[in-house]
C-alpha cells in the first residue's frame, strides 16, 4: 500500500517507514534530530548499525535511487527502517514495489 504520511520514530526503537514493500521512498527528518536509515528485506527489524545511512534533522533522502541502490549490500532490499537516539518524526512517501 502506498505511503504519504508522517511517522513517529520512538527513542532507540526500529521503527518501519515503509508500509509494503517498495522500491524507492522519500524520508524528511522532521525535526532537528538526526535519524539513521536501514533496509531489509522483509519485515525483520535490522539488528544492527552497521551500514546505515545518517540523516540529519531536517535532512531529505530523496526518492531519485532506488532502495537497491542505496543499500546494494541488502539482498532484495524492499523495507526501510529509521532508529533515532531520541524520540522524532519522519515525513514519509513511497509507492508500491
């Protein structure tokens, strides 16, 4: 299902952006906390840090590469994921895979 909508990232919990699996999306850090970005494949939360992508408060991961290609270390990559030190809000799009 298609996502526009904005999330709410609770302290040091991963918290799934995407709805369904996608292949591109749209993240704005809402506030002036900074997020980190995972993906998967599937709907297993990350277990670890290891190969995040920061973005700082404020900050826009634009929907111009696919979730492949900024994660191509992830086998079939098709969810995303944000973790934050402190609690915060992610402004999210995306469309279906």
């Amino acid at each position: 299902m298609a996502r526009n909508d904005n999330v709410e990232i609770p302290r040091a919990v991963w918290t799934q952006l995407t709805n369904a699996n996608a292949s591109a999306i749209r993240v704005q850090s809402v506030s002036a906390t900074e997020m980190m970005l995972q993906a998967t494949n599937g709907v297993t939360a990350p277990s670890t840090l290891l190969g995040v992508i920061v973005l700082a408060g404020g900050n826009v991961l634009a929907a111009d590469l696919t979730i492949a290609q900024l994660w191509p270390g992830v086998a079939g990559a098709n969810r995303v994921w944000a973790f934050a030190n402190t609690a915060t809000v992610a402004s999210v799009s995306h469309a279906d895979a």
